[in-house]
C-alpha cells in the first residue's frame, strides 16, 4: 500500500476513460436512433454500458479508489443487479486480498504520529494485523494501563490516493447524470467528496467515537468502546470481542437474527436523537454481537452531524403513506425537500405504487425483512427504463448519509432475515410521525412514547459539541 502516490498517473489514467467511453456510447446510440430502433431501448442500452463501464473501473482500482467505490454505492439503486452485482464482487476480491502493511511500516507510522517512544505506550503490540480495511488495518495490543486496544493505523498515501482519485471523478460527474436525469450531481459530488474525507480524519473519528460512547453508556442494548487516544494516523480505542454480524449471518440462531436485526435498527434510529450523529456506515463487518446480548458498534469514520436529530420530515413522509394521506401532500413535501427538482414531473399514482412498500416494514406492528422482499424491490428500483419514476428523483446533498444508511441497513436486516417491532423504533425515535412531539432520549422503557413495550434503553441526550478526547499519547 506505500506505492499508492507513485501510481497516481495510472489511476488517473483509467478515470480518464470514462467520459471518453461516454462519448462513443453516445454517438453509437445516435446511430440506432437514426436506423430506426426506439429512443428509450438505446437511451437503455446507454445507461447500463455507462454504470458498468464507471463501476468496472472503480473496481480494478485499488488503495483510495476503492474506498471512493465503497462511497459511491448510494448510485448502485440506480443500476440493474448483472451490474452491481460484480461491482460488489469485485470490491470484496479487493478488499480480502488487501496485502498487510509491513512491521517497519506500522512502526514508522507510530513513530511519527506517537514519538520515537511509543512502545512504552504498550505493555505488548501484535504486529499481526487483526483485520484489514480499505485505508488502513487494525492491531491488537495492550495498553500500559493493562487494557486490551485495538489500534486503527492508516495505510501511508491513502489520504493523498483518495482524494486525487475523487478530484478526477469529480471531472466526469456527468455520467451519473446519465444514469439518472432528476440527479443534481454536483453539489452531491462535493458532499459526497467532504465526507469520504473526514473518514481519513482519525481525529474526527476519535471525537465522533467518544460522543457515541458517552451517549450509551451504561446501556443495556448498545456498546461501544471508548477511545483511548487518536492522532492524524493513528486511532486506539478498547478492544470489543463478539460475533460479528456476518457470522450471525450465515450460520446465527433465529433469536441472535431477531436481536441483532431490531439493536440494529433501535441504535441507527436512536443515535441522532441521543448522540446529535447518525452512524453512517452500516456494514455487517462494523457490528458485534456480544456474549452478554448487546450489540457492539465500530468505525466512527463517517458520521452525519444531526444536532437537531433525523429531519422531521421522514416521519412526516411515513406517516402520510401509513394513513393513505394525500398524495399530493407528498409530492409537495419532496418537492420542498429538494427531492424533485422543478421542471421535473411525475405521475401522483406511479409515485404511491413505488414508495407505498418502502414504508411497509414500518407500517405493521411486526415485519419480517426478507432477501426476497429485498429482490422484489429492487427490481422496481434498479430499472433503468426512462419511464421508472426512481430515475426522476433527485438526492439534496444534506440527505446524503441518511440515504446511505437506510439503504445499507435494510440489505443488513434483509440478510439476517430478521422480524421485529420496527414500527415501535420508527414512532419512538423518528420526529414528524407522532403527534406529542420530538423524541425524548431520556425516556424509561414503558413511558411516553407508542414504542411501549420494546426495551429501549434509557440514556444521554443530544450533545451539539461532544466531549473531546485524549490527543497524545500521554491520554
């Protein structure tokens, strides 16, 4: 991984491809049109060659690319599953096959970022990684207090690949246009562009980790570690046995499935409410179950700072597919939201038939996710035909990481097939459903709210500036 800066030329040079792809599809299709086939077969055809020529691309890059095409999932709805599905693929070959930095490597890191001293920080270091990322890999060791650590070091010139990669996206933005007309790609390109860049800010990570494991702390339900320390390259935080989630995946009881599904779906709905952050990046591989029952959360690297709590209109939205409200009410909330932009028009009855079954697992008291209601699904929204309403909408940059969350956690939930009171979770946490109010945080279990009867712990309220932690060593 220490080459990344020196291969920027050839990185650039297979981003370079894309809008000249682009170009030839284009006068291809131009061709068809003028030889008699139908505009919208060729505008098809088009789309589909121009998301499997971006995501190919982005999968034979490596280093900070791939963390850029892990980002750029939330464009994968827009693509047919023969497409995304080798993507996917792909970007797992990458990630599994990710070769461990060397000891020297690791040490040189810590030395510059710890002193020339840091192994007296640790009574022992495993120079073994424990697990390996897109940007960086993690160490287990003991710190000199006797606690168990793990140590997030981040790969040298990760930074530096990832936003040059990004810079050269950022050129050929366009494409995503193709693939969906009503899409303002800009402004989503330079959200999307701040974010992936405060993963690379361990600092930040540090700060965002802390404030989520102050928010639950004591909780029945959740745990997170507590940071030990973070520098620019460098993040220590207690270490977190359990089974991760892919395990409770493949081979978990229907309890664990259940458990883990509704702990899932009670922290991401409750964090903005208790922390002022929603956790945005819900990847089986972040989660934990505990021995103990609690759900264990990792990777604070990218968050949404929602001080004020999720934006009252998802529950507003909800709540008016629920109760087979106005249609047009709708409408005019996505509108005002920034979700249809003007000149963009749609059909009131195609809109209820695509967002009625989004609101389905929140609409009875008891929903089980499946990976074929999650097909289904996606089928609706992954079709690519000029007519398919999904291609109308656009995504305001502030609604970025709300979107990547909920669209990771329920493939999550799909996964593990679980069934539970989700709807409980949504009228507790989600503001805008209900009709008293906000959610409270500092509710017991049993009171308030219509969630009665789920065991939704108790605990700390929004913080607008979450407490800082350790910077040195010396924390």
């Amino acid at each position: 991984m220490s080459d990344l800066p020196r291969r920027a030329v050839t990185r650039t040079a297979k981003l370079a491809t894309l809008p000249i792809g682009l170009a030839g599809r284009t006068a291809l299709g131009v061709g068809k049109r003028i030889g008699g086939r139908p505009a919208e077969i060729v505008a098809t055809e088009i789309q589909q060659r121009t998301a499997e020529q971006i995501f190919r691309v982005l999968g034979e890059l490596k280093g900070g690319a791939m963390k850029l095409g892990q980002a750029l999932s939330i464009f994968e709805a827009a693509l047919p599953p023969e497409i995304a599905g080798p993507y996917r693929a792909t970007l797992t070959r990458l990630q599994e096959s990710a070769p461990p930095l060397p000891a020297r490597t690791v040490h040189r890191v810590l030395t510059g970022d710890l002193g020339v001293d840091w192994q007296d920080q640790f009574r022992e270091f495993d120079d073994r990684p424990a697990a390996a990322a897109s940007i960086g890999q993690v160490h287990q060791a003991v710190w000199r207090d006797g606690r168990t650590v793990a140590v997030k070091i981040q790969y040298p010139g990760a930074g530096r690949a990832l936003l040059s990669d990004f810079n050269q996206l950022t050129r050929v933005g366009r494409l995503f246009g193709i693939l969906m007309p009503g899409l303002d790609v800009k402004p989503l390109l330079a959200e999307l562009r701040n974010r992936v860049a405060e993963e690379l800010d361990y600092r930040l990570e540090a700060v965002s980790q802390q404030a989520f494991a102050d928010g639950y702390a004591g909780d029945p339900d959740i745990y997170v570690p507590n940071v030990v320390t973070g520098t620019d390259h460098v993040l220590v935080t207690e270490w977190m046995d359990g089974r991760p989630l892919s395990k409770i995946i493949s081979d978990g009881s229907r309890e664990d499935r259940n458990r883990a599904g509704i702990l899932l779906a009670r922290f991401l709905f409750s964090g903005p409410a208790r922390t002022g952050l929603l956790h945005a990046d819900p990847h089986p591989g972040n989660f934990r179950l505990l021995a103990d029952g609690r759900l264990g959360v990792l990777d604070f690297g990218a968050v949404d700072r929602l001080p004020g709590g999720l934006p009252p209109f998802l529950g507003k939205l909800l709540r008016l597919m629920h109760d087979d409200g106005d249609i047009t009410a709708v409408e005019d909330e996505l509108r005002a939201q920034g979700f249809l932009k003007e000149g963009i028009e749609i059909d009131v009855d195609a809109l209820r038939a695509f967002l009625a079954p989004l609101a389905e697992p929140s609409k009875v008291d008891s929903f089980r996710f499946t990976r074929e209601w999650l097909r289904g699904e996606a089928a609706r929204v992954t079709d690519l035909r000029a007519s398919n309403i999904t291609r109308k909408f656009n995504l305001p940059p502030s609604y970025l990481l709300i979107h990547r969350v909920s669209t990771a956690s329920i493939g999550v939930l799909c996964q593990l097939e679980c069934e539970g009171a989700f709807r409980a979770e949504v009228f507790r946490w989600v503001p805008g459903y209900a009709d008293d109010g906000p959610p409270r945080p500092g509710l017991a279990p049993g009171q308030g709210r219509a969630s009665q009867g789920t065991d939704t712990a108790t605990g700390g309220g929004a913080r607008d500036h979450p407490r800082k932690v350790p910077g040195s060593a010396a924390g």
